[in-house]
C-alpha cells in the first residue's frame, strides 16, 4: 500500500509540474563562397535566392539511385529554408555565365559505379548560373543503405560553401512515441524518414535530449517505478541510470561542454533546478525556493541558465549565472511563460506565452527587452507550444529560423511534407507544426512539451567539437 501510494504520489507530482510548465517534462572550415546567396526579411516571408535542380545523371547500372538521390537532395534544399527550388534539365557541358542569373544556384549531380561491386559514387556540384563559377565540387562514395546519408552530406556541403554555415539535412530528432499507455524513445532524421524505437522499456519514457557530442540521450523514464533520469549510449545500444535520487529526477539540458547536467530534482521536496556533473559523483543546487524551479536552457556560452519558475505567482521566464547566483525575472508581459530556449548565438531568448488560453511563440534579446510575438495571430487554442531554437546555413540578414510545435495537424493548411512534419514560413520564423516538435540547428538544444498521442520531444542534431564523448557514469553515489 505505501508502495502504491508513493507511485501515485510521484505521478501526481509529475502531472503538476507538467500542468505547471509544459515543457518541464515532455519536452570545417568554411568554403569561401563564390556565389552571393541574396537572403532577407520580406513583409510576410522570408526572401528565398532561387535554385536550379538538374536532373540527376546516371552513368552504368546504378539503378534508380539518380533519382532516388534528387528526391531526397531537393526536400532538403527547400526545407533549409534558403532557397526557392526550380526543376530544370542537367547542363550539356560547361557552366557557361548569364548575368541574368545573378544570385541563382544551380545543383548538378550523377551517379555512377564506384569500387566494388556494392559501392557507388555521387558526383555533385554547385554552380553561380550568373558567372559560371563552381562554389562546390565532390565527390561522395556510397552504398545502397547511405544513399540519403550522402544526399543530406551534399546539401549541407553547399550550403556551408554558399553561406559559411553548414545545413540541418544530418541532423535527428529524438522523440516520445506513445503507444496506449506506454511512451518510448524513438530516433529519426530531420525529415521524418528512418524513424527507428530507441528504448524498449514497456513503461514512459519522456524529456530526450541529445549530448552535445551526438551519440547520447539523457531522458527520464518511470521503469523503476520513480521518475529516474538515464542516458543511452547510441554507440552501446544500451542505457544507464543517471540521477535515480527519490523524487522528480525531471528536464535534462546538457551544459555545452558536455560536462554538466542541468535538470530539476526534487529530492528536497521541492522542485529544484541542479547541476550534476556527467560522471554523477556531484550535484550543485542552484535554485532555492518554496516554488516550482524548472525548464533549465543554458546559453550557448554555458555561463548563463535561462529557466521557468512560478516565484512571482505564475510561470515567468528567469535567468542565472551557471552557479546560481545573480538570478532575476526576464518576462514582464504575460502571466503565462514557459519553456525559455537561447539562439544559438546567444543574443536571443525564446519562450512559450499563453494568453487568453492561446499559446505563441514569443522571442526576446537576452536581456529580456523587445519581445516580439513570431507565431500566427490566427491560430485555434492551444496549437503553439514549446519555442524550439534551430540554427541555420543563413547569414545574418536572414536571422535564424525557429521551431515550434503545435498540438494540432494544420496539413490541410500548410503542404505536407513528411509524416506527422508541416513547414510553413512566417516572417522570420520557420514553424514545424504537428505533436512532433523539431529541433534542427547547430550546436543547439530545446525545450519537450507532451500532449496525447504523439509527444513533444526535442533534439541537439550538430555535435560540438570542443565535446568530447564520455563513458557510461558510475551510479551516483550522491543523494
């Protein structure tokens, strides 16, 4: 019976501070450019520089990779956000200039048979149609299984020589996957495509998030009864207890070193915003209050931590120094903020806001000032939900993109793109709106929000080089 009733207790618990704040829980060198990519801020949408698509060319028995290949290399130049896609048939020799072209790219590819029996190889291009200057020319070998592997390599290949940025097109999602009452971590590439089960746990398993080295995930499962953070090893196939202390071990952020976790714990009994260290020997506590602490984000520097607390009365956005200190209130407008996500250059902050039971996306200097609402203002309740940062291959007049999720399918609105992911443009902002939340950027995190069916989840797709990988921790010792 006490059994019994803890694990009610704990649900409770859960449930509350998911009521609370939403997101809590669920949640090389660049190539010097020959091409100038024209990019801006229109009135209603983002100003895209057109790019011609030839045909794939096959060379030898290749099969139907040519075309296979162009399907997945022209979804990704449209979803990067950059370029308006035009289909056009392949050159017939030399690029030769047309300055009526100025600003246009235009993509050649072939594929042919490589050495051996099971390999092949792209051969791929990127063209100034205006000069006919070559920005990108490789060559990628590949097999039948990497075929979208290499495409998306391409994609992000042009864009950093076009822009010196790398694209999205290798990043993954992780994600929360229900199926009845049981939710388990699921993996797949930023596309939609290649979605694969990660835990297999028969009990929930929520809040994923990506190491900035790219092959672990810390999440919180209920396995053991008690909601316990632990990190799987994609390398191992295999997970670890991280934090099992007693109580909420809840909203993992891992620090941009990779060194440090930032989560709440609630073995004080009461929700807290901590730091554990990787190897789970220590634990630093930062917040102190008699209120709910969660939704830790730090900053692309690691020296500040950006989180929700309910100290002024209803969830607001706050900031602090790594260690705790210097802790003060960013949102000012609102009694609903949630879920605070940093651009990935750190000059920006963004955060869920509901008002009158609509929830929008809100965006802000760091400093809290100038916030600007970057979702539709026509939109039913409760669509809009945890503001997820993406990085971009765009230079700086184009801002960056962000996510964001919605708890509804808007397909017959916007185009479908890919199973349970609708791209729609708005101003600056690029939405993602279905129950998947998507993280796609550089170096960059975000923030999970749960709903039924699918669950909100979030994803660190480009590894930090200054990240090393690290071993499985030893069971803290720590409670």
């Amino acid at each position: 019976m006490h059994s019994s009733s803890s694990k009610r207790f704990l649900l409770y618990a859960v449930t509350t501070v998911v009521a609370l704040f939403s997101s809590a829980i669920f949640h090389s060198c660049p190539i010097v450019a020959q091409t100038e990519v024209k990019t801006g801020i229109g009135a209603n949408a983002t100003m895209k520089s057109p790019l011609m698509l030839a045909r794939f060319q096959s060379v030898g028995p290749v099969g139907n990779a040519h075309q296979q290949g162009r399907a997945v290399a022209r979804k990704d130049f449209e979803l990067s956000g950059v370029f308006q896609v035009a289909d056009v048939e392949p050159l017939e020799g030399k690029p030769v200039p047309d300055p009526n072209l100025a600003g246009t790219v235009r993509v050649e590819g072939t594929v042919e048979p490589g050495e051996g029996a099971a390999v092949l190889k792209f051969h791929g291009q990127a063209i100034d149609a205006g000069t006919g200057e070559v920005a990108l020319d490789r060559t990628y070998p590949f097999s039948g299984g990497t075929l979208r592997e290499t495409m998306h390599r391409f994609v992000d290949d042009v864009l950093e020589a076009l822009t010196g940025e790398r694209g999205i097109a290798e990043t993954r999602i992780a994600y929360v996957r229900q199926d009845g009452r049981v939710k388990e971590i699921w993996m797949m590439d930023y596309d939609g495509e290649n979605a694969r089960q990660i835990t297999h746990d028969r009990s929930l398993a929520l809040s994923p998030t990506f190491a900035p080295w790219g092959s672990e995930v810390a999440f919180t499962t209920f396995k053991r009864g008690n909601p316990d953070l632990y990190l799987f090893d994609m390398s191992r196939g295999a997970s670890y207890p991280f934090s099992t202390r007693p109580g909420l071990n809840t909203a993992p952020c891992y620090s941009p070193d990779g060194k440090w976790i930032a989560c709440t714990l609630s073995r004080d009994g009461n929700a807290e915003i901590y730091l554990i260290s990787r190897d789970a020997q220590t634990a630093r506590r930062l917040t102190r209050n008699t209120v709910i602490d969660t939704s830790p984000s730090f900053s692309p520097t690691g020296r500040e931590i950006a989180f929700t607390s309910n100290r002024t009365g209803s969830p607001q956005v706050f900031v602090m120094d790594a260690e705790g200190l210097n802790q003060r209130l960013l949102t000012i407008e609102g009694s609903y903020n949630d879920s605070p996500q940093w651009s990935p250059k750190g000059d920006k902050i963004c955060y869920a806001a509901r008002h009158d039971g609509i929830f929008d996306v809100i965006v802000m200097d760091s400093n809290g000032s100038n916030p600007t609402q970057i979702t539709p203002t026509k939109h039913t309740r409760n669509e809009i939900k945890s503001p997820i940062y993406r990085s971009t291959a765009l230079p700086k007049p184009m801002g960056w993109p962000l996510s964001a999720s919605t708890t509804r399918s808007l397909n017959r609105r916007w185009p479908m793109v890919a199973p349970e992911i609708v791209h729609c443009t708005v101003k600056y902002a690029k939405l993602i709106s279905s129950p998947i939340a998507v993280v796609t950027g550089l170096r960059s995190v975000a923030a999970t929000v749960g709903f039924s069916g699918w669950v909100i989840t979030a994803m660190m797709p480009m590894t930090n080089p200054s990240a090393k990988p690290m071993t499985p921790p030893i069971t803290q010792s720590i409670r």
